[in-house]
C-alpha cells in the first residue's frame, strides 16, 4: 500500500476542515419611523424600511467565527435630509441604548424623496461577535436607527423582526406582479383613450370627406 504524501495529507485535512465549516443567513426587517424615536418625532412625514442579512460563518464546533452584516436601506424623506448615519443599537421599543453595529456611513449626503442606501460590514473582532450572538438570540430587544442632521439622535427607529427570506421572496415577487398588473391597467387605459381619439378623427374626417385609416 502506498504511503499518502505529506501534500495529499494536508489537502485532506484542508478538506475535511472546510467540509465541518458551515454558513447560514439570518434576516431582518425594520419599519422605520419617526414616531419610533424616543422621544417620538411628531410632524414628519418622513419613513423608512430597512432589510438587514447577516452571513454566518461558524467552525467545526459551531462557534461563531464572522458574520457579514448588509444593510438595504429604503427611505422615502418628505424633507431634504443630510443622512449622517445608522446602526443597529441595543434596546427595546421606547428605550435608548448603545450602538452594537456600525457600518460606518460616511461622508454624510443629502437626500430628498424616495431612494435607498446599501451599506455593509464584516465583523470579526469578540465584542462585535458576542453582539450578533445577542441579536440573534433576543432581535427584538435591538432597533435600527437612522440619524441626520436635522435629527441627530435619529429620525427613522424601528425594532427588528426576524424576516424569513422565502416568505419574502414571494412577498417581492407579488409586490412587482402587483406593480406590473398597475403598469398594465395604465397601458391598457392609455389604448382604451386613443381608441376614441382615433374614432372620433375617423368620424371627423367622413364629414369632411377624407378617409382616416
């Protein structure tokens, strides 16, 4: 019998070693608003939505070893805003707490209207680990906040709710089916209209004697 060659080993154990590794997802949405805050902010018309997906990777025994944390952040501000920041902080509803993950928006940029941001961080270090662990374990205990200049201590809140990415997958699907069916009643309402406007040209130009096709 052949002796494995010490390259062959390792690649083996490699192997082996990325085989126990393991990645799962976890998903997260936020209906942000002003009326969130604490205190709430009364009088805007401003609000929000945030997905929030978070990759995990975990060793051998389970262990958390990185999460990759995207921000899909869609806004729609009655005002021009100046968009300083978001996080996700610790606390629970009508409670203010400290910031547990930061993507790190910066520079700062002025937005007015509908839009959305998209923003991501990759975390590593135990703290931050130790934080997701958390969030995973109690997400309603956690919010996201947006902050800006007018509203420093932030303008759009909402508590995370875990999200099933199947559940929204079909969700999406039948927003845009509903978005084209909208699209398709307008296209059709259009054809209807012309319609008339090309009979009317028709009855028009037997009058006058000239034939319209």
């Amino acid at each position: 019998m052949k002796k494995l060659s010490a390259f062959a080993v390792l690649a083996l154990a490699s192997a082996a070693a990325l085989e126990a590794q393991s990645t799962s997802t976890a998903l997260f949405r936020v209906l942000a608003s002003p009326t969130h805050e604490n205190p709430p902010i009364v009088g805007s018309q401003s609000f929000g939505e945030a997905w929030i997906e978070m990759r995990l990777d975990r060793d051998a025994a389970g262990n958390l070893t990185q999460a990759i944390v995207d921000f899909r952040v869609s806004y729609n501000f009655a005002v021009a805003e100046t968009v300083r920041a978001f996080h996700i902080h610790r606390g629970a509803a009508g409670v203010n707490g400290p910031i547990v993950v930061d993507p790190r928006f910066s520079p700062p940029v002025e937005l007015v209207g509908p839009g959305a941001i998209f923003r991501h961080v990759v975390i590593t270090d135990p703290a931050g680990l130790d934080a997701i662990r958390a969030i995973l374990a109690r997400p309603s205990d956690y919010y996201f906040n947006l902050h800006t200049a007018s509203a420093p201590g932030g303008l759009l809140r909402g508590q995370l709710t875990p999200a099933d990415p199947a559940t929204e997958a079909v969700r999406a699907l039948e927003a845009r089916v509903n978005a084209l069916a909208a699209e398709a009643a307008k296209i059709a309402e259009v054809q209807a209209q012309l319609a008339v406007v090309r009979q009317m040209v028709r009855d028009i130009g037997r009058v006058l004697g000239i034939a319209f096709p």
